[in-house]
C-alpha cells in the first residue's frame, strides 16, 4: 500500500514538472518574441485606475514581505524552527529552495531582458521577466504548506492557513502590478517557475510531509 500510494505521488510530481515546465516555457517564449505586450499594458493600464494614496501604502509595505530579503528572512525562520525540531536537514532544504529561485529567476532575467513597464511606483531596476518577488514568495507559501499546513490535524485550521497562503501569494502578485514594476505575464511566470523548481524538489527530495520538502 505504501509502494502504490508513493509511486501514485511520484506520479503526479512527475505531471506536474512537466506541466509547469511546458506552461514556463511557453510564457517566456510568448514573452520574447513581444507577443503579449498588449495584453500587458492594457491590464496594467487598468490597475493604474485603482491608485489611491492610501492603497499604496499599504501595497508598498505589503510587497516588502516577498522580496529577496523577506522571503530569506521568513525561509531561515523555517530553518530555525525545524532545528528546533531536531529537522536540520529540512532546514538546510528549505533555505536551498529560496536560494535555488533567486538563482533561477536571476538567470531568466538575463536570458529574456525583458524591460520594465514605464509607469513605475515604486522605483526598480532590473529585468522584468519572471517576478522575483511572486516565484520566491510561492515558494515560501509551499514549503509552509509542506512541512506544516499538512500536519495540522483539526481540518478548520489547515484550510485556514491554506486559504491564507494562497491569499498571500495572489496579494504579492497583485502588488507588483499595482506598483506597475511587472506585467501580468511576469507574474503569472514566477508562479510557474516556482511549480516547476518545487516539483522538481518534491522528486528529488521524496514524497514524505516531513521529509521530502
């Protein structure tokens, strides 16, 4: 019964890399060759409408909690607490994870050079293509799922903070195209990269709650 229920596991990791890698994939190309600019800008025209002092406050703070600094700050607090647990290997994985998408979202800037929209906010340099900020806090959101979401055992609670992550990622997503520093194709490419980059992870690492981060 094990057997069958980690190779059924495997199964669907195997699906979705594959999945996730094809969608990347086909998004960075559509973004290359400009084929989603209208799109784009249109969208963002559209959040443009939405400004308000207040609301950019508030969007300003809110974006802070995924970027490269807060998402290594909230990983390592992963990694503390599973020392804690006497789970030091997990914590080494974890922090590894965040690192490995700073790599990678690092390297597609470079490769796509893609440039930011011109109606910035919050003043970024940098490349565009995918969002930093969406595939590292996507990342954070699924190893607190992994190694803590899923033990939880009063059902109410787990969906809670399942709600609440997804919650967080949409809401960083959506700040950086408030803040007009990404474009929807970039931010729909940090959460497909991030799949990808976990799946891969989840294969690699095991299909264990505790252990195969």
């Amino acid at each position: 019964m094990t057997l069958a229920v980690n190779r059924q596991l495997r199964q669907r990791w195997e699906w979705c890399l594959i999945i996730s890698a094809v969608s990347f994939v086909s998004v960075m190309a559509l973004v290359a060759l400009k084929a989603t600019h209208g799109a784009d800008q249109g969208l963002l025209d559209l959040i443009r409408q939405l400004k308000t002092p207040w609301l950019t406050s508030f969007i300003e703070g809110v974006t802070h909690t995924g970027g490269p600094t807060g998402t290594f700050i909230e990983a390592g607090a992963i990694a503390v607490i599973l020392f804690i647990k006497s789970q030091p290997w997990q914590g080494g994985i974890a922090l590894a994870t965040v690192l490995m998408g700073d790599g990678f979202y690092s390297l597609i800037k470079q490769i796509v050079k893609r440039p930011r929209p011109m109606h910035q906010i919050l003043p970024t340099g940098g490349y565009s293509f995918p969002s930093g900020h969406t595939l590292g806090t996507t990342l954070v959101a699924l190893l607190l799922w992994t190694l803590f979401v899923t033990q939880m055992h009063r059902g109410w609670l787990r969906w809670t903070v399942t709600v609440l992550l997804v919650l967080w990622v949409i809401l960083i997503g959506f700040s950086r195209l408030y803040l007009q520093v990404h474009f929807p194709t970039d931010v729909l490419g940090g959460v497909l990269g991030a799949l990808m980059l976990w799946s891969g992870i989840r294969l690699l690492g095991g299909n264990q709650p505790n252990a195969g981060v």
